[in-house]
C-alpha cells in the first residue's frame, strides 16, 4: 500500500517536471518569437523613417529657392512646385545621397557610377509651363 | 485532490502565459501595420497635392488633360472631379479599399471658378 502511494506521488513530480519543462520551453521560445518582432519592427520603423527623409528632401527641393523653387518677383516668395533648372551644384553639396535627378526624362544629376539606386521619388512640377515628373534617385 | 494541486497550477501557468503572448504579439503586429499606412498616406497624400498645385498653376479645366497627368503619377483606382464633372480612372484595379481626397477652388486669369477634386484608392 505505501509503495503504490511512493509510486503515484512520484508519476505526479514526473509529470509536474515535465510540464514545467514544456512551460520553459515554450517561454523561450516566445521570447525568441518576440525579440525577432520586435527587431523587425524596428528596422521596418527605420526604413519608412529614411523613407520620410527622402521625402522631406524632395519636397525642400521644389518648394525651396535656394534649389528648384522659382521666385516668383511680384510676391517675392518661392512658388511650390514650380521649378527651373538651377542651383544643381548646390543640390549635390546639400544633399549627398541624391544620386539622379531627372525632369522627364531629361537627365539633370547623374552620379550613379558604382552606385546602387536605393529609392526614386516621384512628384509632379511645372517646368517651362508644362506638366513635367520629376524623379529624384537615392543612393547609399 | 492535494494530490494534483501541482499540476493543476502549472496548467493554469500555462494558459496565462500563451495569452499573455498573443496579447503582446497582436500588439506589436498591429503597430507595423499602421506605420506603413501613414507612410503610404503621406506619400499619397503629397502626390495629389502636386496635381492640383501643378493644375491651378497651368489653369487646366479639361478631364482628359487631368486624367493623363493622374496616370503618370499614380497606377492606383481613383477619380477626378473639375466643375462637377467626375471621371473614374483605373477602374480595373482591385483590392484598394481606403480612399484619400483633397479639392482646390481657385478663380482662374478668365475670372472663372474652378473646383478640382482628386480622390486615390489605396
């Protein structure tokens, strides 16, 4: 009789140590699940932030004067999205990572020589009262 | 009934730590999500500000000129309004279900009112 008890309460540890083993287990292994989403939010988050920045830099770019914008001389402000061929040098100075620049297919910048084009942003402009795309490439 | 106390914890340990879990991942999945819609909105979002911007510069009242203007900046469902007169483009895309709109009102050099509308799918 009191060896069949012995003999229960040791099936029950067993059992208990093996489920505690599953538990452990299971634990890591989402935590390992975690850790791995989380990293994978973070550099998701980090690509749409570069994302952004290249989308700043274009829209500095046709609204700005000092790049693309064209001045417009009876208000004297810089008229968005209105644009003219200028200031490339100082584009280039600015903002390193721009590797292209085109106006329609008018090739303005090209600086792609052993360069990979990460991203090309696309927006719409007036250039010489037409409707034009510009095309802004980036590269590392 | 003492006998399988232990075992009864542990279960239960067991179930609060899987929900536990799924709560967290639900979570974090859920945030990535919406990071990528806002980035996408932006993006949209300056794209049809371009077009009325460029519209009311070159004065452009006609729907044909408008909806190829559309078409070189966006591949996506939507739809073009001047003065009432709406036109659809790329009806044949599928699986946009959001949409986002901006309108412009401008008098134009012949003193007419113009009212352009730019609506996008995405």
């Amino acid at each position: 009789m009191i060896l069949a008890l012995k003999s229960s309460k040791a099936q029950v540890m067993i059992l208990d140590i093996l489920i505690l083993l599953v538990i452990c287990i299971l634990l890591i292994n989402i935590e390992f699940q975690e850790v791995n989403n989380y990293k994978t939010r973070i550099e998701n988050d980090l690509n749409n932030l570069e994302l952004l920045e290249k989308e700043i830099i274009v829209e500095q770019l046709i609204t700005d004067c000092k790049y693309l914008a064209t001045l417009n001389k009876t208000t004297n402000m810089c008229s968005k999205n209105k644009i003219e061929i200028k200031n490339i040098t100082q584009i280039t100075v600015d903002f390193q990572k721009i590797c292209l620049l085109k106006i329609d297919s008018k090739e303005v910048i090209k600086n792609t020589k052993n360069k990979i084009i990460n991203t090309i942003i696309k927006r719409a402009v007036v250039n010489n009262n037409n409707f034009k795309i510009i095309e802004v490439g980036f590269c590392d | 009934m003492t006998k399988n106390r232990g075992l009864f914890f542990t279960i239960d340990g067991l179930f609060a730590l899987i929900f536990i879990s799924l709560l967290i991942f639900s979570f974090n999945m859920s945030t990535t999500t919406n990071t990528n819609n806002d980035l996408e909105k932006i993006i949209i979002t300056s794209k049809i500000s371009d077009l009325l911007i460029t519209s009311q510069i070159l004065e452009i009242e006609n729907l044909k000129e408008l909806e190829n203007n559309y078409n070189k900046m966006f591949e996506n469902k939507g739809y073009i309004n001047i003065n009432s007169k709406i036109k659809e483009i790329n009806t044949k895309t599928i699986n946009e279900k959001q949409l986002i709109s901006q309108s412009i009102k401008y008098i134009n050099s012949s003193n007419k009112e113009i009212y352009i509308e730019i609506g996008v799918y995405y």
